[in-house]
C-alpha cells in the first residue's frame, strides 16, 4: 500500500507540475498580526498554482523589536492554495498549511521552533495584466514547545493583510 500511495503522489505532482498551464507568482504582504496584542506585520510568499489547485511556500513576521509590551514572532509555512474561478478580475482562495513558528519576548527567552497549521483565505483583485491587489486573512494553530521553552503569548495568533501579488 505504501508503494500504491507513493506513485499516486509522484503521479499527481507531475501532473500539476503541467509547464502549459503553469502559473507561479510572488506576494509582498504587510498587516497586522495578533501576537499578545497586534502588532505590524510582513510576509513574503512565492506559489505555483498550474491549475485550480496549487502550493504555496511563505514566510512571515512581526516587524519592529521586542518590548516589554510586545514579542516578535515569526514562521516559515508550506499551503495548499485552492483558487476557484476567477471573476471580473477578482479571484478568491482558501489555502491551508503546515510549518513551523517562533517567538521571541524581551527577556531574550522565546518558544524554540513550534509546529503550527494555519487556515485561511482571501481575495485577489486585479490592478494590472499580472500584478493584484491581494487580501489575506489567517488563523494559526500553535502546538506545544518541544523542548518545555516559554509557551507562546497566544496558541491562535490571527494576521489581516494586504499586498501586491505578482503571477509570471
């Protein structure tokens, strides 16, 4: 059964890897995030989606420094994105993933690398042939720290942003 499952994924990763219908892009983010209290954030994504459904590899984080009010938090993140069709040059997607988080706080102390899912989606409106507006929305769900570190200001850190979402 492990061999059968194994050529079913090789099978359908060639064939969403499809060079004709390939589309990948890249996305600029910057929002707010619920860390503690809000904080600005940032997040950078890079995704290719040859079809309705596609991946999606981001990294993202709290900007400014650690205070005695706020800790900085950040994650790397592996997605699936699901795009159905788009209309009037306006594309919504759900997108659903996996990776890891951390937070740091003003003691220096912080949560080592936490595994963490987050959920989601959003809307992409187009401006240009190949650049959108993008607007996100994510729920992250945070495990326990492997190593009994600092638990993290909030298991369910939320982020609102916006950005400019390039497809080439």
């Amino acid at each position: 059964m492990g061999r059968k499952l194994i050529r079913s994924a090789w099978l359908g990763a060639l064939i969403l890897m499809n060079p004709v219908s390939a589309r990948a892009d890249a996305t600029v983010l910057l929002g707010l995030m619920s860390v503690g209290s809000p904080r600005p954030s940032f997040g950078v994504a890079f995704g290719y989606c040859p079809s309705v459904v596609g991946f999606e590899i981001e990294y993202l984080g709290t900007l400014g420094g650690v205070t005695a009010d706020h800790s900085s938090a950040g994650g790397v993140f592996a997605s699936i994105i699901v795009q159905p069709v788009t209309t009037s040059d306006v594309q919504f997607f759900g997108i659903g993933g996996f990776g890891i988080w951390g937070e740091t706080f003003v003691d220096g102390k912080g949560t080592g690398a936490v595994s963490a899912k987050k959920i989601g989606g959003g809307v992409k409106i187009g401006i240009a042939e190949r650049l959108r507006l993008r607007l996100d929305y994510r729920l992250f769900l945070l495990g326990e720290p492997d190593d009994a570190s600092r638990d993290p200001s909030t298991r369910h850190p939320q982020r609102f942003s916006a950005g400019l979402h390039l497809v080439f």
